[in-house]
C-alpha cells in the first residue's frame, strides 16, 4: 500500500521549519560538537528503524543534513511528514 502524497501546502502548513526542495523535504540541524551532532544521528536512526522508513543525511562535524523523500513515489509522503515531525521532536 502506498502512503499518499503530501501537497505543498500541506507542507507548508505542518513543517515550518523544513523547506521543501525537488521532490524532497530537507533541514539542517546544527550541534555544539560532533559527540551531540552523532548522538542526535543515533537516535534519528532508531526512530527510522522503527518506521521502515529512511532517510539520505548527510554529517559535517556539528551539522547534520537531512533530505526525506519516498523514493519509490518519487515524492514527499505521509511517511515523511510524519518522520519530519518525529525527528522535530528530538
């Protein structure tokens, strides 16, 4: 079953902070150091485990780059709302 795509709006709406870029939603976290940028990782990670639902990050010592995107819809989802708004909560 695939989750249904999220518009722009709606986007907009429900994820302030993120900025929505192609086909993907992406934010940029910054840290004190490296130790809490990859602490922060850890648990994004788990959090991802838990949904089945990964994304592409990228790590600079205290920054860390996340984009999210369902790649086999080649669009933004509910999934991706919803990790968005699990990882905001960190």
């Amino acid at each position: 079953m695939k989750a249904r795509i999220i518009s722009t709006e709606e986007i907009s709406e429900k994820l302030i902070s993120w900025k929505l870029k192609d086909n993907s939603i992406e934010k940029t976290f910054q840290f004190v150091d490296f130790k809490t940028a990859f602490d922060f990782m850890t648990k994004v990670a788990m959090i991802c485990d838990k949904m089945n639902h990964h994304p592409t990050w990228t790590n600079t010592y205290n920054k860390v780059h996340i984009s999210l995107e369902t790649h086999d819809q080649n669009a933004v989802t509910e999934l991706d709302l919803q990790l968005a708004q699990e990882i905001d909560l960190l």
